[in-house]
C-alpha cells in the first residue's frame, strides 16, 4: 500500500506539520529533524504529492502553449517544430508544458485566466494572436505573464517574437520573379491573422515593385493547411486565371496546390513553379521537393520560452518585438520560364 505523509510522520515521531515543512524545504525545521524526516521517507519509499505541493507553493512548473487547433494536421508539423525550441528551454528548468487549443483568443482568454487563477500554469506562449486588444488587456489585468509567437496590437505592451512575415513572401514573389514568371498567383491563408495580412502584403509588394499589376483573381485565401491549399487551387483554376507559378502561404498549402495541380495533369514545375513557406521537414519529403523560405519555427519557440521565464524568474522585463532573418531554400519546385 502506498506510503501516506501520514505514515512518515508517525515514523518520523513528528507531526505531519512539520513533515509538510520539510518537503516544502522552510527554514523553521532543526536539521535533526529534518534528517528523521528523510529517513523517514525513504525507508517508507513515500512519493510526495507533487500537485499538493505546487498548490502551497503557488508554483505549478507549467507553461502553457496556446495552439490553433485546425493546424494540428499530419501534414502540418510547424507547431511540433515551435514545440521542440520551447522544450529546450522548459525542460533544464524542470518545467513541463500544456497545450491548450484556442482557435479564437477573443473568446478564449477567459478561460486562460480562470486558468492561471487556478494556479494551472504559471505563464503561457500565445501562437497564433488576435488583431482585437481585449484579450491582452485582460491577461495583462489579471496579471498573466505572456508572451507571442507572432504580433500583437499597437501599445500593447507584451514581448513578441516573430519572423518577417513580409520579408518572406517578398524574397519567395521575387524568386519566381527572377527566374522569370510574370503571372504569380498568391495562395494565402486567413488575413484575420497578422501573419496571414503581412504574407499577403510581401507579395503585393514585389509584384509592386517589378512594375506589374496586381490581378485580384490570381489572389485567393482558405485555411492555412493541406486542404487549403488544395480548395485554393481549384478556386484558381475555376476563374480561369492564367499563372505560371504561384507563392503559397505555408509549405502545407503548397504541398496541397502541388497535389491538386497534379490531379488536373499539370506538371510541377513543368507547367506551373510552386513556392512554400516556413521549410518544414515535410517540404523535402514530396515530390518534386519544396522550394520554400526557412523560417526560424525552432528558433520562435525557444526564443518565447527564455522570455517567458525572463518575466517569471525577474518580474518586470523590458518589452520587445524581435523579428528572426529568413532565408530562401532552392529545392526541385520552381523553374526558369523560358
């Protein structure tokens, strides 16, 4: 039978008082009766009660990663790669890290703070932000250290960490661009995200810049996964839009354009170059192989986490908004127009 506090400190010839003094390491127990304690303990072999434990210390070594839970596909691994700089940083800390999906932060952030009320996580990563200020207000009324994968409001006053977004499609459009396509189609994903406005508006701007006309039917938008971009494609095709390549949102949707442009025999990059975004491990795994952008997913995750515990371990910390360097990754997907 599983060893109680009860049963150490009748062991021990202490209280259970002073038992519970001892595992939370105070200082008002003599080291005499602190070693009868541990004796105690481990001839019993008595396991403490680790969530009792944090409910006293008003600690609970939880970080909170808040997640869109429509991006947790087979096909889209970002938050799995996010994830892996998080840990870096949570597990030498001795912290584990929850997931919560929360698809709609302005609805959402409620139930973050009756949360951390509860003392169910002492501070939380949000990945996929809101345009709306309520929901940082609120956090930052009640209290909740955070920080963002991503943008957030002007004025609000909460750490960023993020990619340039702009910069990324801006380097993808002008790729294609280079190799010589001049009907560039735009698969994007919802402009409600800031992400999704600033991917947009890196197209627009090389297309801008090379002198050329932004067409509004080669410019379409659906969810940020396989099956957007799948449906995108087919939406493009539909309206009779004439391109020769297309930059897409993120390397899923891209791998779901590639897809539907085969059903359709079309030849990539034969007949139509594709670009991604993000060089997720899956990009090298398709055929042909994903020319797309590398973005810092790894990097966002860890950089987040050292913040966050920045704010937890010293309290006030400067606010500041980072964007991480990109780079173009040449793969098999994009071709020289002739």
């Amino acid at each position: 039978m599983k060893a109680t506090i009860k049963d150490v400190a009748s062991l021990a010839k202490v209280s259970i008082a002073t038992v519970s003094r001892v595992l939370n390491n105070q200082d008002n127990v003599s080291l005499e009766t602190k070693r009868k304690v541990q004796l105690a303990m481990h001839k019993l072999d008595y396991q403490p009660n680790v969530l009792a434990q944090r409910f006293v210390r008003n600690i609970s070594h939880l970080i909170a990663v808040v997640i869109d839970e429509r991006g947790m596909t087979a096909m889209d691994q970002f938050i799995l790669v996010l994830l892996q700089g998080v840990f870096k940083v949570t597990k030498p800390r001795g912290y584990d890290v929850i997931l919560i999906p929360g698809t709609d932060l302005d609805v959402n952030y409620k139930s973050l703070v009756a949360m951390f009320n509860q003392n169910m996580y002492d501070g939380v990563i949000l990945t996929s932000p809101t345009k709306n200020q309520l929901p940082y207000l609120n956090l930052l009324q009640a209290k909740v250290p955070v920080v963002v994968s991503g943008r957030v409001p002007e004025g609000i006053p909460i750490s960023t960490i993020d990619n340039d977004n702009v910069k990324a499609t801006y380097v993808a459009t002008k790729y294609l661009l280079e190799l010589g396509h001049r009907r560039i189609a735009y698969i994007g994903g919802p402009s409600y995200y800031w992400v999704g406005e600033e991917r947009l508006n890196g197209y627009k701007k090389a297309i801008s810049e090379a002198g050329l006309t932004i067409s509004p039917e080669l410019v379409v938008e659906d969810s940020f996964d396989f099956a957007g971009g799948y449906r995108s494609l087919q939406q493009l095709l539909a309206c009779g839009a004439d391109f020769t390549a297309i930059c897409v949102y993120n390397d899923p949707m891209a791998i779901g354009t590639i897809k539907g442009l085969k059903d359709r025999g079309y030849k990539v990059p034969g007949d139509v170059s594709v670009i991604g975004c993000d060089n997720l491990p899956i990009g090298m795994m398709v055929e042909p192989a994903l020319s797309t952008i590398q973005s810092n997913i790894s990097q966002v995750g860890e950089i987040t986490a050292k913040l966050l515990f920045e704010a937890l371990e010293g309290g006030e910390s400067e606010v500041t908004h980072n964007l991480l360097p990109l780079e173009l990754v040449k793969r098999e997907s994009c071709r020289i127009l002739a």
